[in-house]
C-alpha cells in the first residue's frame, strides 16, 4: 500500500493527495498515518485533497478522513476539500457529518488561484 495515496507536491509548500477508488477502514487507517507523515517530510503547509475519484463513503471512512483533515491542522498542514462528487456530498449530509466547517472547491484551477491569492 506504500504508493497507493502519495502526495504530489505542486509547489514548495502546496500538496495535492488524489484519492481514487474504494475507501475502507484499513486503507482510511493507512492514509491517516502515511499523509501526516508526507505532509511533514515534504514541508506541506497546503494540502489539496482531491476526492474525485472516490465513488462511495461510509460512517467509519468519513470520520477517518475528517480525522486525517484535523490531525493535518494540529501539525501546520491545512487542508481544502477538491471534487467532491454529489452523491458523497449527500451522503455526507446524511450520514450527519458537517462538510461546511471545510474548505471545499470544484476546480484544482480555483483552488490553486485562492492558495496563490493567500500567499
């Protein structure tokens, strides 16, 4: 699983981790530890995660990624939410997990704009 969530580094300090597939409890586990890991190694301080090509989220994965988001924070890293598609949104809503206290864009194109815009 070692190259299975890499961070793709954009600029000194700017990350992108494309998420692709199905999630489950292991692999949320595994992208926990190895994206602080990365993040820190790489010297992140912007991290973009792409959930694009994540095609269904549970209870369990959706509480370890929103685990990943806060853990990034506690070491410098802050994180915006990229592609996330309709029907995890709505699954998020219904499985009750507050998406707005994230940042979240549609558009790498965008995101990028709003880091370069910050810094």
């Amino acid at each position: 699983m070692e190259l299975s969530s890499p961070i793709i580094p954009l600029s000194d300090h700017i990350g992108l981790l494309p998420l692709i597939g199905d999630i489950d409890t292991t692999r949320a586990r595994w992208i926990l530890e190895s994206t602080l890991e990365q993040s820190v190694n790489l010297k992140i301080t912007q991290l973009i995660m792409d959930l694009s090509g994540v095609a269904a989220i549970d209870t369990m994965v959706a509480h370890k990624l929103l685990q990943v988001i806060r853990s990034l924070k506690l070491v410098g890293v802050e994180t915006t939410l990229l592609g996330i598609r309709p029907e995890v949104a709505q699954a998020a809503v219904n499985l009750g997990i507050d998406l707005q206290s994230f940042r979240a864009e549609n558009s790498l194109k965008k995101v990028l704009a709003n880091l370069q815009y910050q810094s």
